[in-house]
C-alpha cells in the first residue's frame, strides 16, 4: 500500500472519462429528454421565405381555429409583450423574438404556433396565411456597403452600422521604409460547426411568483442572461435558466439560442402552461447562426529579406441582418493579436461591420480567429512567394522571438509563455518535415499537382469581457470601463466525506467532468472515481457572472482554477481542522491516498473523511470561529485581463498557446479534388490537463478545419433564397474525408494561471483551413483562393474556365447558377389549339389540369387564384398561387405572371405560351424563369430540375385528357414533353 | 397489411431491447418520436431528422434503421435493439463500448449510440473486418466532435482483441 506521501498525481494523465459511461449506454439526459409536466404544450414556427420584405398581413384564423392549437402569437403580440433585444452597438436596430412589419432573412421567425403536440403545430403553421410585399436584398456584403444598397434597417440609415479605426506604433513609416508591400485580398465565407442536437427550450412562465423557468441547451456567455430578462421585462432573478448536464454539440452556436427562449417564454404565459420548442435541422441551418463571412484586405510592409515590418489590415464581416449579443464580437476577439504569432510592431486596422439580408451571425469555435488568420498566414505565404523565399524561412523570421515573454503585441495582447521557434522546430523534426518535402518532388517529378503549406497561429483562450468595448471610443469606454473574467467552481464535502463538485462552464461533451474530478483528487489527495462532479446547471442556485459559461476555450484556463481555488479553501479548512487532532500546525498537514497526515510524520494521520465529517457532526468542537459545514465556492478573474488603454490596446483573452501546422496535399488534375496526403500539428498548449481529452479536441477541431477548407459554406442566392438546408447540400466531412493528423505537444506552462493550463480547443480551427489552402496554393501556384476549396473550384484554377461548347450545343441555364429555375421547349397536344387555348383559359378546366390543384378561381379578368399541393423531395406542402395573364393574343399566346405563396416558401416567375397548329395537333411553345425561395429553395434545390419535368409531363399528360376525355394514363402517347407543367409551375410560381 | 386510420392512435408493440413494451402512435409518427417520447428511452437521438447523420440509428430485427425515416406503425411486432442493450444487466460496459471510452471515440455522445448500433449489426456478419470496410460502416454516420479518430482506433483495437 502507498504511503501517505507517495501522492498520485492525476491532472496530467490520460485518465479515461467518468462521463462515457452513461453516454455510451444511451442513458443520458438531453434536453429533449428532460421531464416535462402533464400539459406541456409544443411549438412550431412559420419562418420567413424572403430575404427581405415588408409584411402586409398574418391571417391566423385558421391555425388557431385548428383542433389541438392553443394560440399563435405573431410579431405584434411579441412586441407588445416584450422589448427588443438589447444590443452591443447604440444603433437603431430592434429585434423581437419574432419579425415585427418586416422580414430581413430566409428562415427568420414570423409566427409561433402552441398546440397539443408537435405534430399539429406543424400543421397550423401550415394555415397561417402571411402576405408581403418582397423588397430588394443586401446579400453580397461588399455591395451591401455601397450607397445604393438596400438598406436591412433604414434607422440605422446605412448597412455599415460601425466603424472603427486604429493605429499602433509607426506604420505610415514602416511602409514607407518597405522595400516591398504584399497584399491579399481574402473572402472568409459563412459557416458553422453545426451540432447535431438543435437547440432545445422548456420555458414556463409561473404567474404567482412572476417568474420564468427555462430549461435548455444555452451554452452562455452568460452576458445575454440580462439581454434574455430585459427583453421579458423581469429581474435577472425572475429568469431561472437551467441547461442539463448533457448537451449534443455547441461549438458556440447555442449562445443563439436565447432569443428563442425569450419567444418560448412568450407563449407559456400567453397559454398558461409550459411551452416545449425542439429545432430541427432545417431550422438550424438556415436560420441559428453562421460565423460572420469576412471580407480582408490585408497588406504587409516587408523587407527583402523576409521580415514583415508593418500590417495594414481592413477588415469588413458581414453579421446578416441583426446583431445580437455578443456581436461583433468576431472582429474584436482577437483584436489584442491581429499580429498573430509574430512579432509585427506597426499596425493599423480599420474594421467595418455590415449587416445583410442573412441569418444573424454569431460565435462559432474559433470565433474570429479563422477569418483573421486566414488573412496573416495567406499574406505571409504570398510574402514568401513574392520575394523568391522559403514560406517556412519567412514564417520562422517573423516569429516572436524566444526568451522575451511576457510579450505585450502591438494591438495590447499580453503572451504569457511559449518558446515558438522551438515549437516550429519540433514539428519540424517529429513530423518529419524533410520526408515530406521529399516526397513532393517525387510527387511532382511523376506530374501531380502536389502543394506543402505552413500555418503559425497564437490560440486564444478565456476571452477578456472587455475586449468589445473596445467598439467605442476611448471617452465612451470610460464612462462605463469593462475587463476581467469572472469564473466560479464549488466544492462540497458531506457528512460522510463524499466530495461533489458544481462549476459554471456548461460543457457539451468535452469532458469538464474528468478534468475537474482530476484537479480535486489531487489536491484533496482522494481519486477522480470518489469525486461527483455534476455540471447541470441553474442560475437560482449555482455560483454564476456574466462569463459563465463554455465559449472561446475559457474552461482550462478559467473554470479549472475557480475549482483550484476552491479545493485549496477545503484544504485549509480541514487542515485547520485536523491540526487540532494531529497536534501540528496547520501549515504542516498534507492530503493523499484519503488520508489527511502530518507532512513531517505521515504515520500521525486521519482519513479525510473523518476530518470532513467533523465539520458536521461535532461543529461545537471546531476551531474558534470556523463556520460549520465543507463547501467552498471558489471564484477568480485575472488581473492580466484589464479594460482597453487609452492607445486602444487590449489584452483580449488570458492565455495564449501557439500552434505551428504543415501539410502535404494532393490534387486530382481530372477532378480538382484536394487530398490531404500528410497533416502535422504541433501545440504549445502550457500544462495539459489530460492528454487523451486534449488530443480529441485537437483532432475535432482539425475536422471541422478539413470541413472549412474543403467542403462547408452557407449558400445564398443573389436575391438571398437560402441553398443550404440538409446535410446534403451543407457538406459536413465524413470519416473518408478527414484523415489522421500528427499530433507533436510542447508544454510552456502559463504563468498567468495557477495550473499553467491554456486552452486547446480552437486552435484547428484556425490554423488548418489556412495550412490547406496555403498547400493548394503551393501546388497550383494559384494566391487568389477563396474556401471552400471545393473540386469544381480548384478544377477551375487547375484547367482554367470551361470552354464554351461546341457550336450549336445548346447551353441549359441552370437553377444553381443564378437562383432562377429556367426552362423552355415545345409539346404536341392532340387537339386543335383553339380547344387547347380554351382550356387553358377556363378556370375550371384548367383546375382539373394543374396536378395537385384544389380549386382555382377568377379574381378578375384574366387573372387567377388557386390552391395547389405541391411536393419536392422532403418538402411537401399547400400553396396559394395568382396568375395573370397579359398580352394576350387571342388563341396564339399570352405572357403569364404570378407566384406561389405557402409556409414552405414562394416563388415568383414570368412565362410565355404560344400556340400553333400542325397536322391537326396544337403546338405548345414555352419558356419560364421561375424565383424560388423559402424551405424548397433550401432543402429541394438538387431535385428540383427534375421535379419540375415531371410536372410538366403530368400537366400535358391531364392536358391531353382534359381535352381528348380520355383518362390520363400516366403516359399518355400524344404527350411528349417536358415543359409545360413546368411553365405552369413557373406561373403559379413553383417546382415541385 | 394493417388498415390504419391517419388521425386515430393506434397500438404499436415491439420487444425492445429484450422488453416487451407497446405505446399507441399516429400513423405518421416517427420512429424516433415514438420511442423517445411515447416509450420514454434516451438512446434514438434526433440529429437531421432526414437520414444523413445516422444518430437515429437502431436496429429493427437486426437491421440498421434510421428511426427518422421509419413510422413507428411500421415496427410494430418488431424487435428493436439501441445500444440500451449493450451493457450487461450490472451496467458493466460491453468490450465494443470499452473500446470507445479507452480511445476517447466520443464528446458529446450525440451521435455514439447510432454508431454503436450500425458496428453491433456490422461485425455480426463481419468478424474480421479491414480498415477500410469499418470506415465504410461508419461513413454512414456523421460526427462534429472527435474526427473520428478515436472511434477508429477503438474499433480496430477491439477487432484485434477479438480475433487474437
């Protein structure tokens, strides 16, 4: 048996989760399984079809009316019941939990709908009949700041809603002295990690107390508590928020949750009972939040021989329609290192948000850092480059230097430790760099396209609360100075000396469980197994501020030492309290192996459950004025995290690890597809807390890096119709896609954190998309690269644009190419066309003809309404359509006009019928251009060419028997076509 | 074939995960709602709720099931197996499962219930399976936390283990 001395150290050790058990099993709790009481009722939202539009009206008659619904609120009754959210900026830009007179993007809550069960929820939103009147989009965000764009919120007069500019040390001179300035021009486009569980909301308003109890996967920061309570017109403490141990995926996407808790909140006291909401996936791509898409011109002021002097960065990142707390915070995270991981002393900045008619931007891991570092480690391959130098030499040149940390960075970041040029040489070495390098020229001397690119990075962790009030300027900051990072962890110890632990970072599956169980057992001197550590949390009950939370890697460097803390105050308590039995001072009482001893003589011992139990069994005999009871709360914010300085610099986060990537990639010269042949990352991570767990956050943020690089981006169409709407158009990397890194680890411990610990989590994230396309720049010589780096990109860049077609080929227009469903072509009818143009003329012909039409009425001369079902793949739902006709040449052809309206989406298209005969047979010739946007647009885009041939084929087919009275067989003979359903549907507006 | 009327509540019945159990569904109930919701198991989570992600995944009389794309109607009768079945009656992790918790082949255990099913079905048929043909199975199942690196190592160390 060990001796008391002998201590175990468990922080440092791949100890296996204590959280897996019960995941592994099937047994855990998330949200959507959390009890809910009898009467619970289940929500379901109508969301916008338009990017942008002014709403005329929302007809709720027949939803509410529908059996099972309770109630539907809209816009107005939200804005009646609750006030805009509060938002960073002083800018007039309201936002409700629901769209209040205007829509401003594809996906954006319109209407809720309580009812009995999901189900018949779904089915009311489908009776709301909502009417507008579409307004021209800002879409692309660089046009969005021209003074002719449409305008997302005309308060705010303009779409760029900040601008902020900013200088450190001598950069007019650096550049003047340059012997060479390099720029690059980058398009950081929008994505997201995207969890696979939604976001989840239990909200019930409990009216004697006035008090709202939420239980969901929020994730915090806990800074939109106040913009969630304000909103709700109540106190923080009448707001309960609970988020259950077990969550599926954040990645900082369940920050955005909150204004859905706000509108769950809504409902429960409208109907008077709790109000459950369960996003699906549609929902969540097109309208929970993306990383902003960035915009950066950045140029850098060099020497000839490699050394940067000087950045000049100018940034613009587009935050969609709205900016919600805590936006912007991606442009001002990582303001402190905008010098990333070399030591630049000149800077300037301009940064410039904009907002578009797209979802709201929000965190996403990396927050920030992916667009930004996208820009340095671009920059500095094309400074290699164009100089004739190794990319790697230049990288080394420019790093911080070893020996001069603490390093205060231009921008005001405070780097606390590391040793970079070391780093770049162990993974120069342990990667095996020079193989690698080898093995591109074997590569390239067999004729493949083979590239090797390099990323540095620094990776922030524990974001300083102060770093977006740096937003304002410096008189602003001072009426109301921000800094610091408060964290909180309690430890109790029971009458029977069992330990359980309580702490404020709400993790969704990166094992804070283990990690504190590891922290405890060692200063408790117990094992992880004897420590429950239970992360569920509720602000009525657990230590909370407005950091709580888990968001920008703040749990190993900010979490972990509030439990330090806390475990040291237990320590000092029972060694108080064991001094009195051992009869040594207190100073001289170790713990280990469950024993509380004299470090000078470990034979004079007690268990330490005998020496927590004291404290409440025999509080009367404590020492003189010792509170009763084991249970401390231990909280910390570093003083290294202070408000901006007057010169707006700004130590934006606590830590800094440092992260040094290579990788050899291979292109497919037939498909464009790039291969990753060899990936290497190195980290300076400081202490790592648990090799096992911090290498898994390695390889998940490298995934998510291969997805950034290679596959995954928001699509809009030019009139802001979302594409993007099933993972199988929002491409998510399989396991055939992300390949195995190289993980090489360097411990430089943090000197600003008790355990040395820095954070891990997002460093991938950052470093990898740039490292890949740095390889494809190698390869292809190619510097203009824009992500994803999808085959048919890289194709282009590989064999240049395609050809035109030979002669006479006819080029097909394709939907996916300028967000119009286009067509035309001709069919024969067997009956003469006057018999032909009449029926199409006649409502009640023509209702009997339109596949899935109820009923089509006149509304005027020559102008039409009908209610069509209408289905693409998933989608299938109820439209209303108009159709007018004009130019009308009686019997020979017209111009029609019109759209679909439906709770699935709209579309709008102009056609054009003209008729003639032939042997006895009428002659159909038709074109259409058709706009679609709404749930088909999203998640139908694929099937929809195809969709849309078959309807024309079953419009003539009903045609044809209309006509003939035969019954429609299916495939009738005289029918051979493939238009006019499509002409129909282009009119009435539709595919599918 | 079962006549059913689509607003009425009919009675579904299945041995799941070795226990008889019934709850009543409307015909266009989800599999995944029924069991979550109607049963009450915490093993058929919902990820895209169109076939993609497979963290639905079940086995329906051994087969690989997505529960989103399945009316729980059709199950009826059926057995029904989520990795609730795995561990032994005194919780003590099946070796498979072992495998996943010594390699870190999980976060947030969204997603490792489904897979643990598709792999449970698979190596039945397939004891000794390459590289190659597990990523297969398990390309059917989509993973934002881990990059499944750690999936495929504990997958290969217990094939190894159970061949040696």
């Amino acid at each position: 048996m060990a001796t008391a001395k002998e201590k175990i150290k468990y922080v440092g050790s791949p100890l296996e989760r204590v959280e897996d058990n019960i995941l592994l099993q099937g047994k855990a709790q998330y949200s959507d399984h959390l009890p809910t009481r009898a009467g619970t009722a289940h929500a379901a939202i109508l969301r916008s079809p338009h990017a942008h539009a002014k709403i005329n009206s929302i007809s709720i008659n027949k939803a509410k009316s529908h059996p099972g619904v309770l109630d539907v609120l809209t816009g107005d009754d939200v804005k009646e019941m609750s006030e805009a959210f509060l938002i960073v900026l002083r800018a007039p830009i309201n936002q409700w939990a629901l769209a209040v007179e205007r829509v401003r993007y594809v996906g954006e809550p319109v209407a809720i709908v309580i009812a009995r069960d999901r189900y018949i929820a779904e089915d009311a939103v489908g009776l709301i009949e909502a009417d507008y009147s579409p307004l021209p989009p800002a879409i692309d965000q660089e046009e969005a700041t021209k003074d002719d764009a449409p305008v997302v919120h005309e308060a705010a007069g303009s779409n760029v809603v900040s601008t902020r500019e900013f200088s450190y040390g001598e950069p007019e001179k650096a550049f003047a002295e340059a012997d060479k300035i390099v720029n690059v021009k980058i398009r950081y486009p929008r994505n997201s990690q995207t969890p696979l569980e939604g976001f989840v909301v239990n909200a019930e308003y409990i009216a004697g107390e006035d008090l709202y109890d939420v239980a969901s996967n929020y994730q915090g920061p806990f800074t939109s508590h106040p913009v969630m309570s304000m909103a709700l017109r109540v106190k923080n403490s009448q707001l309960r928020m609970r988020t259950p141990q077990w969550s599926g995926g954040g990645f900082g996407i369940k920050v955005q949750i909150f204004p859905y808790v706000v509108l769950m909140c809504l409902a429960s006291k409208r109907v008077g009972r709790p109000v459950k909401w369960v996003e699906d996936k549609l929902e969540h791509l097109a309208a929970a939040a993306a990383a902003p898409n960035r915009v950066i011109e950045l140029e850098a002021a060099c020497k000839s021989d490699g050394t940067v002097t000087a950045f000049k960065f100018d940034q613009l990142d587009d935050y969609g329609a709205f900016l919600r707390a805590p936006m912007p915070g991606p442009l001002y995270r990582m303001h402190g290192i905008l010098t990333g991981a070399y030591d630049i002393k000149n800077l300037t900045v301009r940064n410039r948000v904009v907002l578009t008619n797209k979802c709201p931007s929000a965190m996403v891991r990396g927050f920030g850092g992916p667009q930004m570092y996208y820009g340095i480690e671009r920059v500095m391959h094309k400074v290699a480059v164009e100089l004739g130098l190794d990319p790697l030499e230049v990288l080394k040149k420019n790093l911080v230097p070893a020996g001069v940390f603490p390093y205060r960075a231009a921008a005001g970041a405070l780097l606390d430790s590391g040793d970079y040029p070391k780093a770049v040489e162990l993974g120069v070495e342990k990667g095996h760099l020079a193989d690698l390098k080898k093995r591109r020229d074997q590569a390239r001397a067999e004729g493949k396209l083979y590239g090797i690119g390099y990323a540095a990075i620094v990776e922030p962790a524990q974001s300083n609360m102060g770093y977006l009030s740096n937003i304002l300027p410096h008189e602003e900051r001072q009426r109301n100075p921000k800094g610091g990072a408060a964290a909180n962890a309690t430890i109790t110890v029971d009458p029977l000396g069992t330990v359980s632990v309580t702490a404020d970072s709400i993790p969704q599956g990166q094992g804070h469980q283990t990690i504190l169980s590891q922290i405890v057992a060692d200063e408790l001197g117990l094992t992880p197994e004897n420590i429950k550590v239970n992360l569920d949390f509720d602000t009525a009950k657990d230590a909370w501020s407005i950091a709580t939370g888990n968001y920008s890697s703040r749990f190993s460097s900010a979490t972990t030492v509030a439990c330090y803390k806390a475990a040291q105050k237990i320590k000092d308590k029972l060694a108080r309290i064991a001094s009195q039995t051992l009869n040594v001072p207190p100073k001289q009482i170790g713990f280990a192996n469950g024993m509380v001893f004299d470090t000078a003589n470990s034979e004079n011992s007690i268990k330490f459950y005998r020496a927590a139990g004291a404290a409440h069994w025999t509080p009367g005999a404590l020492p003189e004025g010792m509170e009763p009871c084991v249970r401390e709360t231990g909280s910390w914010s570093p003083p290294e995290l202070e408000s901006p300085n007057e010169q707006d610099q700004i130590n934006t986060s606590l830590t800094y690890g440092f992260v040094f990537d290579y990788c050899g990639v291979e292109i497919d010269r037939d498909t464009g597809a790039v291969k990753i042949d060899k990936y290497v990352t190195t980290h300076d991570s400081g202490t790592i807390l648990n090799p096992l767990i911090a290498d898994g956050q390695v390889f998940g943020a490298f995934a998510w890096g291969v997805g950034c690089a290679l596959y995954e981006e928001f699509v809009y169409g030019e009139d802001g119709s979302f594409k993007t709407g099933t993972f199988a158009d929002y491409l998510v990397p399989t396991i055939h896609e992300v390949p195995e890194p190289k993980i090489i680890h360097m411990e430089s411990p943090s000197m600003v954190t008790p355990l040395g610990a820095k954070g891990i989590a997002e460093g991938n994230c950052m470093s990898t998309p740039v490292c890949i396309a740095n390889a494809v720049a190698d390869a292809t010589g190619e510097q203009d690269l824009t992500l994803p780096l999808i085959a048919s990109k890289v194709a282009r860049i590989v064999h240049g644009e395609e050809p035109p077609p030979p002669s006479g080929d006819k080029v097909e227009e394709s939907h996916a190419t300028d967000g119009r469903l286009r067509g035309d072509g001709e069919t024969a009818v067997p009956a003469p066309s006057d018999l032909v143009w009449e029926t199409l003329l006649n409502p009640e012909a023509l209702a009997a003809v339109i596949p899935g039409c109820h009923k089509l009425d006149e509304v005027e001369k020559n102008s039409y309404q009908a209610e069509v079902s209408l289905g693409v793949g998933p989608v299938r739902g109820k439209f209303r359509a108009k159709v007018a006709l004009s130019d009308i040449i009686e019997g020979k052809s017209t111009t029609l006009s019109g759209g679909l309206e439906g709770p699935l989406g709209t579309s709008s298209g102009v056609g054009h019928v003209v008729l003639s005969e032939e042997d006895g047979k009428t002659i159909v010739t038709y074109d259409y251009a058709i706009k679609l946007s709404g749930t088909v647009a999203s998640v139908g885009g694929r099937m929809l060419e195809g969709a849309a041939k078959a309807l024309v084929k079953q419009f003539f087919n009903r045609l044809t028997a209309q006509i003939t009275g035969q019954k429609d067989s299916g495939s009738s003979s005289g029918v051979t076509t493939n238009g006019l359903w499509a002409f129909i549907k282009r009119i009435l507006g539709f595919k599918s | 074939m079962p006549q059913l009327s689509k607003d009425a509540r009919h009675p579904v019945s299945c041995t799941l995960n070795g226990k008889e159990v019934s709850g009543y569904a409307e015909p266009r109930m989800l599999l995944s709602d029924f069991l979550t919701h109607e049963i009450g198991i915490t093993s058929c989570h919902v990820g895209c709720e169109h076939g993609v992600c497979g963290a639905c995944t079940v086995l329906v009389d051994g087969n690989i099931t997505r529960a989103c794309l399945t009316f729980a109607v059709q199950i009826d009768g059926c057995q029904i197996d989520t990795s609730e079945c795995l561990a032994n009656a005194d919780g003590e992790l099946s070796d498979l499962q072992k495998a996943f918790k010594k390699h870190h082949g999980l976060q947030c255990g969204y997603c490792t219930p489904g897979i643990l099913m598709s792999l449970t079905a698979y190596l039945k048929e397939n004891q000794d399976p390459s590289e190659q043909e597990l990523r297969e199975i398990l390309s059917g199942h989509l993973c934002r936390c881990t990059g499944y690196v750690g999936m495929v190592r504990a997958v290969l160390d217990y094939c190894k283990n159970k061949t040696t």
